[in-house]
C-alpha cells in the first residue's frame, strides 16, 4: 500500500469498513456507560433546578462520541476531516457547576475509549469515577453553612441581633453590610450548633429587627 492509497476512499468500501457486530457492541456499551454516568449525576447533583435534559444530553453524548470515533478510526481521510468539522464547534450553553464539566468530559472520554476498543477500561474506568463522585460529592459535613438576612433600624439593634446570633451558632462571618438611613442590612453566613433554626424566630421578635432571613448555602448558591 502506497501513501496515496491510505487516502484513497469509496462509499462502497466505508460501508464495510465497520463490522455490524462492532456497531452493535459499541452502541449497546456506550449507551450503558452513559446510563450509568446519568444516574451518577442524578445522585450526585447539588444544584437548585435539577435539569432532567442535561442527564439526557450525558446517555447521547456518550453514544455519539462513540459513534464518531469509531467511524474516525476506521477512515484517515474521514478523521482529518472531522477535526475540521469539531474545530469550528462552539458551545453557548453556561454551564452554572462546575461538577457538570466533569459529566460532560466523563461521558466524551468513556465515549472515545470505548470506541477506541479498551472495553475494560472504559467499564472499569467509569465504575471507579463513578464510585469515586458518590463518596466525595454526597459526603456530608458536620456543619452545615447557611446565610443569615438580617434588617435593622439602627446600629444598637445590629449589635444585639449579632451578639444573639453568635450565642446561637457554632461560628458568625458578615459577608457583607448595607446602610440607608433608617436601616441596616447584614448577610452573615453562619455554622448552626444543631439543625435547629428556632431562634431565627426568637431573632425576629427583637427590638430594632425588621425581619431575619436563613437560607441554605454552598458556596455556589442559596436555597
């Protein structure tokens, strides 16, 4: 075989080029994988608004790389032209966690490895990433964080209401302070002792207290 005829290319040949054994293996395996890395997700996912579409997207996205990359491994002309094809790709989508990138590059690399033929590690590989996100993504901490609200009419209710919410937590830190005339605004992310949220109330009543609000909070969002 010369070098021209490594780019030399039929129709008619492509068709064969691929067993139908060998469609069927990757298609069936690669839509496993990404049921699995779905159901992953879906155990593991931490925002607000959970989106049923994005685990979908992560079953296709594992079928479709699998599909390319064993057609691309099958045809050289057909692989220097897909990487002209991907390279004028762009994507809009936000992605809001940064866990999802991890799905999304998770489901793209077991589709290529699986396509490429290393059935075992592509299988054993996700089982372990998989495992892995399960004990590190769902592992509970001691301490939960929350952001304390809190509305006051003046600097003496603000030194009470905070001097109260330090008795009735584990650790106090003002994220951040807003003044008007005739009114504080605290947001103060807070360690409760227990999950007990019973003195917000108590925190409401007081004197110089306009309202106090708590919310969940991860870093990344509140809810």
């Amino acid at each position: 075989m010369t070098f021209g005829d490594i780019f030399k290319s039929g129709f008619l040949e492509n068709v064969a080029s691929v067993s139908v054994f060998d469609m069927i293996l990757t298609i069936a395996l690669s839509f496993g994988i990404g049921v699995f890395i779905f159901l992953v997700y879906k155990k593991t996912y931490r925002g607000v608004m959970y989106s049923a579409g994005f685990g979908t997207t992560l079953i296709a996205l594992t079928m479709i790389t699998a599909i390319v990359i064993l057609a691309v491994t099958s045809n050289v002309v057909l692989s220097l032209g897909m990487v002209g094809a991907l390279s004028i790709v762009r994507f809009r989508t936000a992605i809001k966690d940064p866990l999802d990138i991890t799905f999304l590059f998770w489901s793209i690399g077991a589709g290529i490895i699986l396509a490429a033929g290393m059935i075992p590690l592509a299988i054993i590989g996700s089982v372990c990433i998989g495992i892995i996100l399960l004990v590190f993504v769902n592992k509970t901490s001691n301490t939960h964080p929350y952001m304390v609200i809190l509305s006051c009419t003046d600097h003496d209710a603000e030194v009470k209401a905070k001097e109260f919410l330090i008795k009735n937590v584990i650790r106090a830190t003002v994220k951040s302070k807003s003044a008007v005339k005739g009114a504080v605004e605290l947001n103060v992310e807070v360690r409760l002792k227990e999950d007990d949220t019973d003195f917000i109330s108590i925190l409401s009543e007081m004197p110089g207290v306009n309202s106090a609000v708590i919310v969940s909070y991860n870093g990344d969002y509140m809810g």
